[in-house]
C-alpha cells in the first residue's frame, strides 16, 4: 500500500518527467546545397562526418532529407530534435566538429544557413517514427496573428486525426528565421497517404472563413526523402541515449 510520502514521490517525479518533456521541445536545422557535379561526394563527405560524431560518442539524434520538389529541389536539410536550450551550450568537440566539417562537407557543399524551432506538442500528432517517414511534407505558414494561427492549426490538427492522420509535427520560428512562421512537418509514407492532405490550403481557407478573418498571408509547400544512410541515433552508440 502507498503511503502519502509514496504519493508525494511518485507526483514529484511526474512533475520533472513533464517538465523535462516541455522543456526538450528545440530543434536545430541545416540546410545545404550539394556543389554542381560533387553530389556524390557531398553525400559521403556528409556520411563520413556522420561517423565522426558516432566516433565521438555524440549523444543527439541527427535526421537527414534531400528536397524533391519546391524552389529548394536537390538541397539537403539536417535536423537534430528534443533539445533544451542549455544543450546547445555543449555541443561534442565544436573545434574538432569543424574541422571534420571542412574536410568531409564543405569542400563539396555550400552551407545556406541554420534556425532554430520550437515543438508545440499539443499541437502535434506524433510518434517515434514521424520523423522517419519516407516523405515529409515540410510547409511553412507566414501569419499576421501567431495566436490566431494556432487556433487555426489545432482545428486543422482535429481535422487529420478524423482522417486518421498519424503525423503531424508543428514547430514555431525561434532563431534564424521570421518570427512570424511556423513550421509543420506531415509525415507520409507513400503518396497515396501524401494525397490526405493535398487540400490543406483550402482547409485553412475554411477555417479561417469560420473566424472571419485572414490568418494567413503565405503558406509554401516542398516536399523531403527520408534518407536514413545519412541520419544517425544515440540508441546506436553505448551509453543513455536520447529518444529520438
């Protein structure tokens, strides 16, 4: 039988449990475009500094995707996912890091920029192969009212779960981009299933007719491959490891 003192125990760690979860909710993305005539060796530059965080024993979890459609096309993004703000104060080895960067990708890839996300859970319908879908559709949404489009988004979010939609991540601009966009990632893992939400436009459209008000003023649509030879997890490497 528990005791009161058991119950208090059990809260206090449901409590850190939760807030731990709240507080890894950053993700840091990359974005590069492979050199004209050098995408093979971008690709195993790319693998070959994925070995060298796995031989440094780097605990994040990194997923890679080559852009197959919008004015990015051929462009490869990485992300790394679940971090507090306080992680990014301890990345593994930076000085070796860019070094094994200007060896392996830089030499074969022009590096266009970072930013930073943050994850909005309840916003989201995710499991722990979301990310890992063969497709993803990565839409980013400009708005005049941050408040406003994530009523909007919680609607449409309600809308997919009818549908039985088991992926949909929502990110908000924090660091290296407007401040005013948000991102939502659709994992699908055929095209039939990418076909669910090819009236997304027009489902906000009547959303936001339903506030009487124009939340929106862009949304842009591309479309990711999963590729999971350039992506790389902790579970893989001895030690605690952070979910991906």
């Amino acid at each position: 039988m528990y005791t009161m003192k058991n119950w208090i125990t059990i809260a206090l760690i449901c409590m850190t449990m939760h807030t731990t979860a709240q507080n890894n909710n950053i993700a840091h993305f990359s974005v590069w475009k492979p050199k004209h005539g050098q995408e093979h060796n971008f690709e195993q530059g790319y693998k070959q500094h994925l070995q060298w965080h796995a031989a440094n024993k780097d605990r994040w979890n990194w997923y890679g995707w080559y852009v197959i459609s919008g004015p990015r096309v051929d462009y490869f993004i990485d992300a790394t996912f679940q971090h507090a703000w306080s992680d990014f104060d301890r990345p593994v080895n930076p000085a070796g890091d860019a070094a094994d960067n200007a060896l392996h990708t830089e030499p074969f890839g022009d590096f266009k920029g970072s930013f930073k996300v943050k994850y909005l859970p309840a916003l989201s319908i995710a499991d722990t192969q979301s990310l890992q879908s063969n497709f993803l559709r990565y839409i980013t949404l400009t708005t005049t009212d941050m408040t406003q489009a994530k009523s909007c988004l919680a609607k449409l979010k309600n809308l997919y779960q009818t549908k039985g939609l088991k992926h949909f991540l929502l990110y908000e601009m924090v660091d290296g981009g407007q401040l005013n966009q948000l991102l939502l990632l659709i994992g699908c893992h055929n095209f039939e299933a990418f076909g669910q939400t090819d009236n997304i436009r027009e489902e906000l459209s009547n959303i936001e007719n339903q506030l009487q008000r124009k939340v929106f003023t862009e949304i842009q649509a591309e479309n990711l491959r999963y590729k999971a030879d350039m992506s790389l997890f902790p579970s893989a490497l001895p030690g605690p490891a952070q979910r991906p």
